[in-house]
C-alpha cells in the first residue's frame, strides 16, 4: 500500500495537471506563427484539447515586427497564454544569404511579443527556440547548461544570436517582473506544411520533394548538399505541439528544456531512408563544394523525460506521414513556401 504523503502529493499533481488544462482550454490562447509549421501543428493540437479561444493573426492583418501593432492587438485581445512560434525560418542557404534578415526579423517579433505579455498581463507564455543555439563543437548530446560555452556555427549565427536574445529576454523579465515565461529548444523539426522550396528549406523536406520529383521525371539522380557525414536528430512536429502544450501544463522556471527525440542519423543514412520511403531508385550524390553545417547536433532530453514527456513519433513513420501530406497537397506542382512571421 503506497504512504499516505504520497499518495497525497500524487493527488496534488493530477489535480494541478487538470485544472492547468481547464485553465487553458477556457481561456484565451494566442498562437503567434499560426501558419508556419509549428504554428499549424499547435492549432490542430490545442483544437483537439478542446480549447475555446484560440487567437491568430494573418501577416497582413499583424506584423509581429511591428511593436505599437503588437501592443494594440494584445490590449484588444487581452490573450491569456502565449505560444510564440512566429519566427523568420530557412536552412543553410537561406540563413547565408540573409544574415540581416534572420536577425533583425526574429529579434524584433520577440521583443514586440514578449514585452508585450508582460505590459498586458499575459499568464504564461511559451517561447519557441532552436538547438542551433548551443556551440558548434558541442559536447554530445546536447545538455542546456552547455549554452553560451563556445563559438557559434557560423552558417546561422545570427539566427542562433537572435532566438539566444529571445530566452535571454524571457529569463530577463521573469527575474525583474515576476512573468511566467518559459523556453524550449526544439531539435531539427519536420512535418505537415513544412517549407518544401528547394533554395529555402531544411534538409529533409528538401530530400523528399528531391526524390519524390526525381521518381515522378525518371531522374537517375539526386544531388544533397555537403558530404552527407554531419548527425542530425529530427522531431515531428506534431510531437512538438503536444511536447509544447506539454510543458504550457506543466513547467515553470528559468531553465530552457530541450525537446527532441533523443536520437538522431547521419544526413546520408536520411538520404537513403527518403530515398526507401518515397521509392525512387535512382542514385544519391553528394555535393562536396557545399557546407555540412555543424558535425553533430543531438539533443539531450533527459531533463523533459524526467517532467514526464517522451516523442512518440519513429522517424520513418514521421516521413512517411509528410509524404502522405505532400502527395495530398499535390506540392509538387505548387510550391509550399512560408516563412513564420504571423
């Protein structure tokens, strides 16, 4: 028989978790990045919780960069948590060719959004990061105390010094304001309404539109970027969202939590995995003129396994759901492109 204490603490906790999800099912919930690819997917999960008041904002009706905006739609709407996912997103390519973009854009959406939960008394709010973050020569895998204890990769430096700003900034107002804004360091993300656009995207939305198409016009070939050595873990987005709402339910405190699969793979052992999943039987080539990026960048989870939270999504079951999506969405005729602004 368990100890009274304990079985009173376990109460405690149910209880806690339950009332923490009324608190935000009934209340007011601001999704800022609702079309990007986390955005969506937290949508989808916070409709699935049942929440009631689910506040977005297309680009053209809000520019998070746009600081006296952002006050008047939070004083107007008066949003009670926050998930804030709206970021100015791209892989290798597009982070070097828009190094002032990346950081002006992110810098600016999180400064107007998070003062902007402080001014108007926003209870919680979740800041998305990025584990392009933590140094380039990390230690493996990937602990949050290991942030800021070396040099950056520099092919996304200033994406990495902008979301580095943006929990810096939450930790900063919790201690001199006494908010509840929290961070979390998601891992490479894939899924639903990922950005397929070839000089834009992240790896492997980029590998499976190039062998989807490759098997589609009987290419012999696919050509990937860089060396295919460098390891990189991946999380389904979908995960992200329930990993997000997760943690909106259950952790407060200063201390940024990574989230991420706690596993990851070589870009070539990815590329055959596409190349498997989608059936194109053609050949992988691997472009040695182009940057690999960080060697490594795996993540460790063990501070969200002991809140409770594990992914629940394999890898190749993850792919093979985008490849549902893609072909549903018939992407490769009209090119799904975003960048996460609203």
């Amino acid at each position: 028989m368990l100890p009274k204490i304990f079985l009173l603490v376990l109460v405690g906790v149910v209880y806690g978790n339950s009332m923490a999800l009324e608190n935000i099912k009934n209340g007011n919930v601001y999704v800022a990045g609702h079309t990007g690819l986390v955005g969506r997917a937290l949508v989808r999960r916070l409709e699935a919780e049942g929440c009631r008041t689910i506040i977005t904002r297309e680009y053209d009706q809000l520019d998070l960069r746009d600081r006296l905006a952002v006050n008047r739609f939070f004083e107007s709407e008066r949003p009670e948590y926050v998930f804030l996912a709206a970021a100015k997103v791209g892989g290798i390519g597009a982070n070097m060719q828009y190094p002032a973009s990346f950081i002006y854009d992110n810098l600016a959406i999180q400064l107007s959004v998070i003062d902007a939960a402080y001014r108007y008394g926003v209870n919680k709010l979740l800041f998305f990061g990025s584990s392009c973050i933590y140094p380039r020569n990390c230690p493996q895998p990937i602990k949050e105390q290991y942030l800021m204890t070396g040099e950056l990769e520099k092919t996304n430096e200033p994406y990495a010094l902008a979301k580095i700003a943006g929990l810096k900034l939450c930790e900063s107002y919790n201690r001199q304001y006494g908010t509840n804004f929290i961070a979390c360091m998601p891992t490479n993300l894939y899924g639903s309404y990922d950005n397929f656009d070839l000089k834009n995207s992240h790896v492997l939305p980029a590998l499976l539109r190039k062998c989807y198409e490759a098997k589609q016009e009987g290419k012999k070939q696919v050509t990937v970027w860089g060396s295919g050595k460098p390891y990189r873990e991946f999380l389904y987005v979908d995960d992200l969202a329930d990993a997000g709402i997760f943690l909106m339910k259950q952790y407060e405190g200063n201390e940024i939590i990574n989230v991420g699969t706690g596993k990851d793979i070589s870009i070539a052992d990815l590329a055959c995995l596409v190349k498997e999943i989608v059936g194109y039987e053609g050949e992988i080539v691997f472009d040695v003129s182009k940057p690999d990026g960080t060697p490594r960048k795996l993540l460790d989870v063990n501070k969200l396994t002991e809140l409770g939270w594990c992914a629940p999504t394999s890898l190749r079951d993850g792919i093979q759901k985008m490849l549902e999506w893609y072909e549903r969405q018939a992407v490769f005729k009209k090119e799904v492109v975003h960048e996460e602004l609203v």
